[in-house]
C-alpha cells in the first residue's frame, strides 16, 4: 500500500491500482490519521478536524460509518477476526501502517541522504527522486485547519533544501551551464534566500560570465537592501571579493568537501555554518558547494519576503481559482507594523506575473474620508482596462450617481450592482486589494459585504487588510461576517519567529533579545535597526516603545521641519501639501523646502500629485499623540479652514474632510461649525448613495448640536428627517422608526402638524411596508395616526397617507377586526384615485394589500393587486406595474389559479430587470422560489435561495432567519417527496428551550415525516391545548401543517376539527404571505378525511390537489427503492403521495 499526501490523498493499493477514496470527509479523515504518524487520534479530536468548532448532532454516528468505509477501503479482503490497520484503543483511533507506506516520509528520509552523500551524482539522485515525490502542497485534504501548518511547513522547508541540494550537486559535476535557468527562475520565486544567489553567481563564473555573476551579486544587495534594508550576509561578501579577484579556489578542481583548517579561515561565517559558500581556502571565502551548502536559511520563504510561506501558498490558490473564473475573497488581520500591507504587496507582484490587472484602494485613516474612498480610486484604476459599460452603468458606479429622494435604498443597491458588474467585466483577471479596512468609511464596507454575498462568477480576487484590533464593530463586523459568510480565505498574521528574522537582520544580531522585544513586529523590528543603524545611543539607552523610536527620528530633524510634520500629521497619513501649508501659515515653497529632511529620513515619501504621505501610520499616529489636546484641536480647525476655502476636486471630499476637522477642533469651541459641516457632508453622501456615510455624520451632528444653544426646534427636526432617511436607505429600519418617532413627538408638542404627519406616515420607502418583526406593533404611533385621521380638515394626500398608515400599523394590534383594515383602506385607496397620484396611488394600494392578509380577503387582495398593476402601466410607473404584478401572481397562486399565476409570474420577471427596488426583487425571488420547489426543480431553488437570503440580509427586510429556516426545511421535504433522499434533517433553529408554537407545529412536522410518531404527540401534547393559528398572512401554511401532523397522528376529535376548520379554504394553496407555498388544502383535506374514515370525500379532495399540483408540474417519477423507504418512514404523515 501507498499513502500520498504531498498533494491531493491518493492510496494505491498492494497491486498498485489507485483507490477511490471518496468524499472529502474521508479523505480528511484519512489525512489526519496519517500525519499523527502512527499515535492514536481521539474521536473528539478526528470530529474537530472534520467538521471544525460546530459539528452536526450526528457527527459521532458518521464518524463510525467514515470508520467502517475506511476499513473496507484499506483492507477490501481482511479476514473476519484478523488484525485490522485501524484499531481504535482507550486514547484513540490508530491508523498502524509502515512509514514507509507514506511518501511524506520518504521524502524526507532521500531529502536527508542527499544531504549526506558523499558523492556528487549520489546526492543528486537522491535530491530527483525526493522531488519526483512533491505533486503539490501536502495534506491538501485537510484545508487550512492550523494544526497542520508545521508539518506542512516543514515539509515545504525540506523541499526548497532538496532544491539546492539537487543545484549544489549539478555544479559540483561542473555542469553548471545546464543550471544557469533553472538557477534565474529560483532566485526569482525566492529572491531572499542568499543562498541560491550564491550558487547562480558560481555558476555564472565558472562557466566564464564573470561579468554577469558580478551583476548577480549587485542584484542581491539591492534586492536586500529594497526589502529589508540591510546588506548581503558575508557568504555573498566574500563571493563577491573572490570573482572580482578571479581566486583560484572558485576553479572546480578543488574538492569542497573537505574544509580548510580553522587557523587559515578569515571571518566567521554568518551563523558559522559549515559547507556554506564561502567556506574556502586561505580566507579567500572559495565556494564550498558541498551538502552543507544547501542549509536553509532560517526562515526562508516564499518570493519576496520573509516568514509567510503559508498565507503566500493560500494566496496563490486564490489568484489561481480567480484565473479559472471562480471568484475568491481573503482577509489579511494583524497588528500595526505586523506586515499586512507588505504581504499584499507581494500578492501585488506575484499576480502581475501571472497577467491580472491589479488595483489598490486605501482606505484614507480618517473619519472625513470620502465616500467610496478605496472603490473609486480602484474602478478609475480599472477603468482604462474594462470593456465599454452601459451608461446607466457607470452612472450609478460609487462615487458619481445621484440619488433620487423617493428610493434611497433602491439607488444604494443599482451602486453596488454597478460596482459588480464592472469588477467582474475585465476579460483578464482582476485582483482588487483593499488596504487598511479598519479605516474604511461605511458605506465602502457594506458595498464589499453586498460583493462577498452576491458576486459568484467572474475572474476576480478581492484581497481586504484590517488591524485586528480593536475588535471590529458596527460595518466593519458586518463586513467581516459576510466575508466569513463566503469563506474567505482568512489570514491572521503573527510576529516573526527568531528564524525568520536571522534572515531579516545583519549577522550577528542577537536575534532572540530582539524577539523578546518586538514580539517579531516586522515594522518594529525595522524601527529599532535603522535607530541602531544611524549611530544612535547603545541598546541599554534604547526606548521599548516604538513611538518613542519614531519620535526620536522626528526629533533629529531640524525643527521647522518636525513643526510642520506635526501639522502634517493632523491633516491625515496622506496630506495636501498646499492645505498643510495654509494651516500652518507658510506658503508652499517654504512648506516643500522643510518636508525635504523629513524625506531624506524616509519619514515622509511623495504621493499622488501636490500630495505626501507618511510612510507608515505609526508615524503619523506618534506625531499626533504629542501634540497637547487643545494645541491638536486648534491645528484641525486651521486645516479645516483651509479645506473649505478650496474650490477644486469633488465636493463630497472636501465636505467630509473638513467635517472630520472640525470635529476634532470641537474642544477649542467650534462645536456649532462642526454639527452644521457635518450636516452638509451627509446631504452629499446622501447624494451619492453613501447612506452609511451619512448615517454616521448626522449621528455625531445630532449628539453635538442637541447641546447647541442656538439650534431652534424646527431644525432639530429637519437634523433628525436627515438622520431617518439616511438610516433607511442604509437599510436600518428600526433605527429610520426610532427618529421618526421622536420627531413626531416634537412636532406634537410644537404644535407643528406638517411635521407631525411627515413623520407619522414616513415609514418605508417606495412602498409603505413596515417591515416589522411578527406580532409586533406600535400604540403610540397607531394612536397618533387615529388622532389625525379624525382631524376633517386634512388635505385628501395627507388623509390617504394617514389611513395607509393606520390600516398597516394595526395589522397585528390585539382587538382589531379585518373590516376596519379594509375600510381605513377602501377610503385611502379612493382618495389616492381623486389627486391622480400614480406614485401616491401604488402607496396605499400597496398598503392595502398588506393590510388584507388574512385568509378571508384574498379576493379583495387580488382586486387591489390587479388596480397596482393597471395604474404602473398607465403611468408607465415599471416599478408600480411589477409590485402589482408581484402581488397579483401570489394571490393568484394562493386561489388555485396555477396558470394565471403562472403568466403573471412571468410578466412580473421579464419586468424586474427595469426597477432598482431590492425588496421587490427579494418578495419575486420568495415566490418565484415556491414554485420551483413544488415543481421540483430543487437545485434550482436551492441555487435562488442562497442568492435572495444574502440579497434580503443587506436590506431592512425582516424574517430572512425564518423564511431561510422554513425554505431549507421545505426543500428537505421535496427531496423525500421526489425520492432524492431517505431522511430529513430537523428544521433549523429548533430547540426545546425556545419552542414557541409556530416551531413545536413545525417540529412535530418532522418527527411526523420521520416516522417517530409518539415523539410528535408528546411534543404536542392533547388536541385540547393547542391554540388557535393567528389569522394572519401565515396562517395557511401553518393550517396545512397542522392538518398533515394530527391526520397522521389519527387523533378523530383533532382531525373532525380541523377538517371543518379548513374546509372554506379547500381551493387554497397553503402559503406564508407571498412566499413559501407548501401545498394545496385540498391534499391536507384528503389526508384529514382518509383519517376519519370518508375514503369517498378524501378521493375528491386529493384529486383535486393533484390537479393544482399537475398544473404546477410538481408530481415527478419517484424511484421504487427512494419511494419504499419513503413509505416505511412517513406513511402516516402522507398518506395519499
């Protein structure tokens, strides 16, 4: 038997024939087993790795069944009682096979061997044979689990010295010249191991190219120098001295094996390792090519950088699924300094080589950044590359539509479609990284949230960095929940171990000490070497913190220049040189003439065009934290000042900017200036659908000018009417509810009835849809709507509007009969009709629909529906028509009338692609999901529905948790029904502890459908303690469940009732509002009369049912054995399948 695992599982069996391992479950399985190396894996233990931190309720039985199948792969003819290669023992399973079964540990016995042969061509054999071993990254089964890194990187390190083992070898048989392009593409893909740079220049030389091996050499040095800032080791030196001496000892007549006694050495070597290049006769540092010489440098790793080999090998699987078309999103998380933004840096480069178009957005690391800051600079970056797009494309891309008053939340989403559609029009592959996320203003973050859910084809690779601390909140929690939603590729970086930075710093560094004080921070580390490096005091004078290193660089400067660098620094990392200047009242040559110390010091570096930047945020971040609070609040206000005496550049920048400004300048008393920027900042982002961009400036304006003495009433109102439909177009409703509703109590007590109204009737968008949580409602907002509907001098726009209102906001208010609903709303419907409103009219048509849920008003429902429609198409109104049509086709669905549902459905689709209204694209996307799921098309809906769910939660949509829970539970259902499965799972977010009717019906449903049929009746209890389904839009979905439970269940009294219950509804589809029908009454009807013994009446309903369900295409061939097990688990619950 052979067990691969450097690459993809493989097992070959004793014939040599490849096994089928299976799933993937098993193959992980099987991984993990192996690289225990022999010692017992504990059950918890092989569970984690299978299934990570939440494994199913089932796990432990399917880890027996993975147990069994293991077996039977491994050992297909073992004989009953023989010794079995899985034993399980008190501490575990053991997987007891010869190491020798497995090629990782071959590879690593040749990859030793080569290094100990004496001879050249021995050596090379082993290092071939070794590498013919390596057919990708190992334990590829087991994903990105942690526990596998270190062999994984051990496994990588013994590769890389197999490498140079195999070049050492080549050269010592003087056939260098064969070398000469493998040895390029090595030092290309590790730029930083000083070895293989060493070996390309012998090889060089020896083959007569002492111009070009010296060129080599000068490469090294810069590339070291560029990325680490520090000189080559002294083995690339004395290389160096000795080609440009032509010394004999670089001749391949000498035997390096043997090396020269110690008296004759000249300076130790860098870690004094011995059969290093350079390790030659006399002190003439002579190649010494011999096995030694192929000793990793500690820490060596990947193409241009040190440390990091793992998070650059799950980077390249990135880039390579986006060159194939499947798009990947990653996450790089760490500290300050920790190299985020240098990683990505080489993720940069390596894509380049690979043919992508790449862009970089930064995120500007200030709370006045523009909207849409990282996006825009990216889609112009992007621009010069794309195919044409459509002009109402780039008309809504971020950062240039403008938004239309009456759908905030619509034009928010045609923005993040636009985006989309041009970050994944390039016909190359693109690699979008955004930097510094923590810094990202809202609305950026909740567009690459809406990409993370909605963007499943195209060849792009989205590459975010975020410090990792303090933990993410509010859109950034948001963002990263999505991402992790997607499975992004997450990538925590930690400091350099003492390996890694030997390769970092110049010989001699006392390595550990400098671990024991950085915690390995890169930037850090970098800090304190230039700080040594520049004649600064000894270590023992040295300051721990790095803000004190970096002060201490500032303060070598000559104070003018550190004066302005401190102005500098509270204008933002990245600065206007002209505005710095102003605030510092210079003009902008003599503010250039002190930035050039600052330059020189590598503390400041040129950015785009009349702009600077720091070039690191702790650089800015220490200049700021010196400077008194009150000297830093007047320094902002001059910035502030200066920003908004300019004219130039888009004004949503400048607005924020100056906003952020003199937001920090409050406390040296400019707290009035401060609300109103930041007031008309909102209104721009507003303007560009930056609606969490607002959100967050008239938060802070509200909490600073409530304090403001002169603010007036009337503007507080205004201020809060702002903030309300900012949150609403930011998808938060709840919060859009709590301002109206403190404007309306305002506007109450200030006797301001324009006002009042506005706000009490402001709910929603287009539409009014309360969007609120079942069963809840307003007392106060209901008892201001009936103190105005009772006022008879009410202009009819506003009494139509107040009605709406009225007849929605008491859906769910205990004691309220549908006729009132249907009155309130009968006279809103006909006052709309007199102001000829198209838009007014489709409000509170809408409403009344909404307000008629219940079973006894579908006719009125489809009446109004039918009126919506009409009055788009006469209005040429798409967005009216397709909500008519919308609700037309489900009510029509509801009655039975599959056909014309059906067409409607259709008209509604082809219409849809003419709105921007996200929620109605939500409700068509639920219904258009019922029908496929009783059709059977199960892939299909599976597919939608994983689209509408990610779609639903970026907007104020409520019940995406519960409809997603029903839908999942519905399909489970439809797969027993088609004969696709045996069983079904429980419906999710089902526990005992948190049971409310609605679940334990639905839970019984199940274990009814399970066959555990005493379960079911225990859960329930007697038929006379069951409560009254809610006359409400659920209530024929939870009717039909119930009906199908307690038939099977057989309980007469129950089904008796029941059957009377349900009867008025027998053409009746049992269906939740506008999504999720289940199935006909009728078939309910059929089960309940076969329960009580009327075969005759349950024959006519289920023929009936089979009717509708003909119509629907719903029945398909189930197959015998899927149909026999079906029967023998839920025979009770459906009888007349």
């Amino acid at each position: 038997m052979d067990i691969r695992v450097l690459g993809p599982l493989e097992i070959a069996g004793d014939d040599g024939r490849p096994c089928q391992v299976g799933s993937a479950k098993l193959r992980a399985m099987v991984s993990a087993l192996v690289l225990a190396e022999g010692r017992p894996v504990a059950p918890a233990a092989l569970i984690d790795r299978l299934w990570g931190e939440e494994p199913p309720a089932e796990a432990q039985a399917s880890l027996h069944s993975y147990v069994s199948n293991l077996r039977r792969l491994l050992e297909p003819g073992r004989r009953a009682r023989a010794r079995s290669l899985l034993t399980f023992g008190p501490v575990g399973y053991t997987l007891a096979i010869d190491p020798e079964q497995v090629d990782a540990t071959r590879f690593l016995r040749l990859v030793g061997q080569a290094e100990q042969a004496a001879e050249p061509a021995e050596a090379e054999r082993l290092a071939d044979e070794a590498l013919a071993l390596w057919r990708g990254e190992p334990y590829q089964d087991l994903d990105d689990q942690a526990y596998a890194a270190a062999a994984r990187a051990r496994l990588t390190e013994a590769r890389e010295r197999a490498r140079e083992l195999r070049v050492g070898a080549v050269i010592r048989q003087e056939r260098h010249d064969e070398l000469l392009g493998e040895l390029e593409a090595l030092t290309y893909e590790h730029p930083l191991r000083e070895r293989l740079w060493a070996l390309r220049a012998l090889a060089l030389y020896r083959g007569g190219r002492q111009g070009e091996a010296l060129e080599t050499l000068r490469t090294a040095r810069r590339i070291l120098a560029e990325e680490l800032g520090i000189d080559p080791g002294e083995e690339l030196r004395l290389l160096e001295r000795d080609i440009l001496g032509r010394s004999p000892a670089l001749l391949p007549h000498r035997r390096p094996l043997e090396p020269p006694p110690a008296e004759h050495r000249s300076t130790p070597l860098r870690s004094d390792r011995p059969g290093a290049v350079g390790a030659g006769a006399a002190g003439t540092g002579a190649a010494a090519v011999g096995p030694g010489a192929v000793e990793a440098g500690a820490g060596g790793t990947g193409a241009g950088i040190t440390g990091r080999k793992e998070e650059l090998a799950a980077l390249d699987g990135l880039l390579e699924a986006a060159a194939a078309g499947r798009p990947g999103f990653s996450l790089i998380t760490g500290e300050p300094g920790i190299g985020k933004t240098r990683l990505a840096e080489e993720l940069v480069s390596r894509a380049r080589a690979r043919g992508f178009t790449v862009a970089v957005g930064r995120c500007a690391a200030t709370e006045g950044a523009p909207a849409f800051w990282p996006w825009v600079t990216v889609l112009e970056r992007l621009a010069d590359t794309l195919p044409p797009l459509p002009a109402e494309v780039r008309a809504d891309l971020p950062g240039v539509g403008s938004a239309t008053e009456t759908d905030p939340e619509g034009a928010r989403f045609r923005t993040y479609e636009a985006a989309a559609r041009a970050l994944t029009a390039s016909r190359r592959p693109v690699l979008v990284v955004l930097d510094d996320l923590h810094w990202a203003d809202r609305s950026s973050l909740r567009l690459l949230g809406y990409l993370a859910g909605q963007v499943q084809d195209g060849r792009l690779a989205l590459v975010g960095t975020a410090r990792d601390w303090p933990p993410p909140e509010g859109a950034l929690a948001e963002a990263f929940e999505a991402l992790a939603r997607r499975q992004a590729v997450r990538l925590p970086l930690s400091g350099l171990s003492a390996s890694d930075l030997a390769e970092l710093t110049p010989a001699g560094t006392d390595v550990s000490a400098l671990r024991d004080r950085t915690n390995g921070n890169p930037f850090f580390v970098t800090e304190l070497m230039r700080y040594l490096g520049a004649g600064s005091p000894g270590r023992g004078a040295l300051p721990l913190g790095v803000r004190d290193v970096v002060l201490g660089r500032v303060n070598r400067l000559p104070e003018p220049s550190a004066a302005l660098l401190r102005v500098a620094a509270v204008a933002g990392r990245e600065f206007d040189v002209a505005i710095v200047a102003e605030a510092a009242g210079l003009d902008l040559d003599a503010a250039l003439d002190r930035l050039e110390p600052a330059m020189a010091a590598q503390l400041v570096a040129e950015g785009r065009p009349g702009r600077f930047l720091f070039v690191h945020a702790l650089v800015q971040e220490a200049l700021t934290e010196v400077v008194p609070v009150l000297r830093r609040a007047r320094l902002h206000a001059g910035v502030a000042a200066a920003i908004e005496s300019r004219t130039g550049g888009p004004a949503s920048d400048r607005l924020a900017a100056a906003a952020h400004h003199w937001f920090e300048a409050v406390p040296a008393g400019h707290t009035a200036r401060a609300w109103r920027a930041a007031w008309r900042a909102a209104e721009e982002a507003k303007r560009l659908r930056a609606y969490d961009v607002a959100v967050e400036l008239l938060e802070r304006a509200e909490r600073l000018a409530v304090d403001d003495p002169e603010l007036g009433e009337t503007e507080l109102m205004d201020l809060l009417f702002a903030l309300a439909e900012a949150r609403f177009g930011a998808g938060d409703s709840v919060g859009q509810e709590a301002e109206l509703t403190r404007i309306r109590r305002l506007a109450k007590q200030a006797g301001d009835r324009r006002r009042w109204i506005e706000a009490a009737t402001g709910y929603g968008g287009r539409i009014l849809q309360p969007w609120r949580v079942y069963g809840d409602h307003d007392a106060d907002l209901v008892a201001d709507l009936e103190e105005l509907a009772a006022d008879e001098g009410l202009e009819p726009s506003a009494r139509a509007r107040v009605l709406a209102c009225l007849a929605l906001q008491t859906y769910y208010q205990p004691g309220r009969a549908p006729a009132e609903r249907d009155r309130w709303s009968a006279e809103a419907v006909r006052l709309a009709r007199q102001e000829n409103d198209a838009t007014l009219l489709g409000r509170v048509l809408f409403a009344r629909f909404y307000a008629l849920l219940d079973p006894d008003s579908a006719h009125q429902r489809l009446e109004a529906a039918e009126e919506m429609a009409r009055a788009g198409s006469e209005a040429g109104d798409h967005e009216l028509r397709t909500i008519g049509l919308t609700c037309q086709s489900g009510t029509l669905l509801e009655l039975c009338r599959i056909r014309e549902a059906l067409d409607v459905l259709a008209e509604a689709e082809r219409l849809i692609g003419r709105t921007h209204m996200p929620y109605l694209r939500i409700m068509l996307n639920w219904l258009r999901f019922g029908v496929l799921a009783n059709r059977g098309d199960l892939d299909e809906a599976e597919s939608l529905l994983a689209a509408t769910v990610a779609e639903q939660r970026a907007t104020s949509m409520w019940g995406v948790e519960s409809s997603t829970a029903g839908a999942t539970y519905h399909i489970a259902l439809m797969r027993l029904r088609h004969g696709r499965a045996d069983a079904v799972q429980p419906p999710q977010d089902i526990t005992h502890d948190q049971l409310d009717q609605f679940n334990l019906d639905g839970y019984a449903h199940y274990l009814v459908v399970s066959g555990r049929l005493e379960e079911a009746q225990r859960a329930l209890g007697p038929w006379e303690r069951q409560p009254p389904i809610p006359r409400t839009f659920v209530y024929l979905f939870w009717l039909v469940v119930r009906c199908e439970v307690w038939a099977a269940l057989g309980d007469r009294t129950a089904c008796a009732a029941l059957y009377e219950e349900a009867s008025p509804y027998a053409d009746r589809m049992g269906v939740s509002g506008l999504s999720l029908p289940l199935w006909p009454v009728s078939r309910s009807l059929a089960q309940l009369a076969e329960a009580l013994g009327d075969t005759g009446t349950a024959r006519r309903h289920a023929e009936r049912a089979e009717r509708v369900e003909r119509e629907l295409a719903h029945p398909r061939t189930t197959h015998p054995q899927a149909a026999q097990a079906q029967a023998a688990q839920a025979q009770a619950a459906h009888p007349h399948r």
